[in-house]
C-alpha cells in the first residue's frame, strides 16, 4: 500500500489537521515508510511466541472475595441530597 498527495489531503481532512502543500510534500514520503515498516512486521513469524500482556511477568495482587458491607451506610448516606428507607432517593423520572 502506498500514500500518494489525495490520500493525505484527505486523511488531513479527517483528522482537522491543516497542512500545506510543502507540508504535504514531506509527508507523502514519512507515511510510505511508516507503511513499509508495518509491512515488515506482518512478514515475522510470530507462530510459537505466546501471547502476553507486559514484556515482564507479573501476579496480580488480589484480595479476598470476601461480601462486606462495609456498615458506613448511615456515613454515606449522609451525603445524599435525599434519603429514603436507607437508599439514595431520586426524583421520579417516568411520569
């Protein structure tokens, strides 16, 4: 795939990016070489190499499920504009 002068006035175009035609100029060439270098690396085989999430192996640090209430109900509530029956009261949206 290659970029030509139409296909970055239009990605310009997209992105509200203003561009001049000398901009455009240096351009054309930048994002044909980006696009080689993507082509590169869809040409390693990367078959055997497992999947990871970060280059170092790390553990997450997990509590414990454990169900807790917390017993701070009265606390939070007392943030609340309006407090009904122990919840958060709202005002009616649905008539």
């Amino acid at each position: 795939m290659s970029v030509d002068k139409e296909t970055v006035k239009k990605i310009a175009s997209l992105s509200r990016i203003a561009v001049t035609e000398a901009e455009i100029d240096a351009l054309v060439p930048e994002l044909n070489n980006i696009l080689g270098w993507v082509e590169q690396l869809g040409e390693v085989d990367c078959s055997k190499v497992e999947p990871m999430t970060a280059v170092i192996p790390n553990k997450l640090r997990l509590r414990d499920d454990v169900v807790d209430d917390g017993n701070v109900r009265d606390k939070i509530l007392a943030n609340a504009p309006a407090a009904e029956h122990g919840f958060f009261g709202v005002p009616k949206v649905i008539e």
